[in-house]
C-alpha cells in the first residue's frame, strides 16, 4: 500500500505539474490536499483542461480506495 500510494503521489505530482501548470511544490501541495481529502480549495481544477479534470476525478478516487485498503488493514491488524 505504501509503495502504491507512492506511486500514486509521484505520477499525481508530475501530472499537476506538467498539465495544469503547478510549480512542483504546488504540485506537491495539491496532490497531497487531494488524496488526504482534506481539499484546502486554494488551488482548484476549475480551469484546467479535460484530461487534467479526469485525471483529478481518477485520483480523488483512487486515494479514497487506497485509504479505504489502508484504514482496513490496520483495522485488521489491531483486531
């Protein structure tokens, strides 16, 4: 999960900072907001381009899944 969600916030970051014009700390910046859910909403996918906003979608869903796996299995291990 580790290595997946790692993965997840390094290619997120590369394509927030190439597609939607992010510095690569803001990239960095929003990606985590995102996939945390915490969404500060300072920087928003309003006026980015298409594939930029389907790869937003793709991205809040797949960290609520891999939160989701996350909160499962430590909830398995504890129990």
């Amino acid at each position: 999960l580790l290595a997946l969600g790692g993965g997840l916030l390094a290619c997120s970051t590369a394509v927030f900072h190439y597609g939607h014009g992010l510095s690569w700390l803001d990239a960095v910046y929003f990606t985590v907001t995102t996939m945390t859910t915490v969404g500060y909403g300072d920087i928003s996918l309003k006026d980015a381009t298409p594939g930029v906003k389907v790869y937003g979608i793709f991205l809040m869903l797949a960290s609520a899944g891999l939160l989701a796996a996350t909160l499962g299995v430590l909830t398995d291990a504890l129990i």
